[in-house]
C-alpha cells in the first residue's frame, strides 16, 4: 500500500469545524457508506466494539434536536449526514457480561481456551490496573472514551474526500436521550450518547487560518 504523505497533511489542513453547511449538497451514498466503514473498522480496547452509530436523516427529528443541542444550531438543520454515537452502559462492557462473551464467540470467533484467558485478563485490566470497577460511571467513561477513534477516523476519511464535518458536544444530554428514545425506540437502560457529528459540505471557508502549538510545545522525546 502507498499512499502520499502530503496527501494525508492535506486533509488535516483541509478539516475543520465546519459551523454551517451547504444545505443543497448532499454526501452521496458510496461516500458516507465509505465513512461509515471507516468508523466500523476503527479499533477498540480489546476489540470490544462498544459503539453504536445512529444516523439522522429525518428533518423532523433534527428539529427537535436542535432545541437543545446549543452546539449545532446552524449543523443541524444543514448538514447532508447527522451521526449520534451511542456507547454501551456499564453493565454491558464488564469482563464477565454476556456481551463480552458474544464479541468473543461469535465475533472474534475465539476457541474456548482463548476466550476463558481473555476474560480473565479483561477482569485483571478493569478490576486492578485501571480501576474501573468502582463505579458504574467509572467504566462507561472507559467506553465513552472509545469513541472517539472512530469519531476521528471517519472525520478525517471524510476530509480526504473533501467532506467536511463537526464534531458536537454542545447539548444537553438527558433532553437528548430522552428525545432518541421516544423517537427512535433507543434503550437508555443499555445506552447512552457520546456525541454528535455533522457531515456535509462547507458554505463558507473557514474563518480562520489553522492554529495549532509548535511540535516541540506537544512532544517530548524520552532516549
């Protein structure tokens, strides 16, 4: 595989959040398909997959969002593609749920021995070395965190199509989840919303130039 550096730093140049899009341009389907992939494919703590990816598409259901998502006023009703990414609560992620062992088993497709040294390990992981047993919030923060790499990858998989984005955090999240699950039957007892992304097309160039601290501001080398 050879793919151009440069074309690569492009791309993070090109992306930014992008505040208000071009609401006559819309993604096509082998493109969001695309960035949906990249999404599916992103890694995760020990391929654990606790990620949802709830695509909006319905302008009535933006709307309603939008009275409470302070963050995306001008995304929301504009934007070709709306994704809510949904993470699986606490109870789900433990090293001995029932959903760990159907990753395992039917996903990895791990033998018997395999999955019994995983589970244990994955017990040692949450109970010990990170502490995440303590609380119930304590290990969907653990998932949440997550997230994000496919949150990344599919924004700069777009960028390099020249697709821009916008990452949301700016709502209120009880009124939100309140809102998915009446509207689309989303069981809150299993999960809960990390974030919104927006996808389309910019109407405006950015504001600003890029402005990111120096490499040596953010790197420390340890020889």
């Amino acid at each position: 595989m050879s793919i151009n550096k440069q074309d690569i730093l492009d791309a993070y140049q090109f992306r930014h959040a992008c505040k208000e899009f071009d609401a006559e341009r819309k993604i096509g389907v082998e493109d969001f398909d695309f960035i949906l992939e990249t999404a599916r494919l992103s890694p995760s703590s020990f391929g654990l997959e606790p990620w949802q990816f709830l695509v909006v598409q319905n302008p009535d259901l933006r709307e309603k969002l939008r009275q409470f998502t302070w963050g995306g006023q001008k995304q929301l009703p504009t934007a070709s593609h709306i994704v809510l990414t949904l993470v699986r609560k606490s109870h789900f992620m433990r090293y001995d749920s029932a959903y760990l062992q159907h990753i395992m088993r039917e996903v990895q497709q791990f033998p018997e021995d395999i999955i019994a040294l995983r589970s244990s390990l994955i017990e040692k992981f949450q109970r010990s070395d990170f502490d995440l047993l303590d609380s119930e919030r304590t290990l969907t923060d653990w998932s949440t965190r997550q997230t994000y790499l496919p949150l990344a990858n599919m924004m700069t998989a777009a960028a390099m199509i020249g697709i821009d984005s916008c990452p949301i955090e700016g709502f209120e999240r009880a009124e939100v989840e309140r809102i998915i699950a009446e509207d689309a039957q989303i069981n809150l007892q299993q999960w809960t919303l990390a974030y919104m992304v927006a996808f389309g097309y910019r109407k405006n160039p950015p504001a600003r130039v890029k402005t990111r601290q120096e490499r040596d501001a953010v790197v420390r080398w340890l020889v």
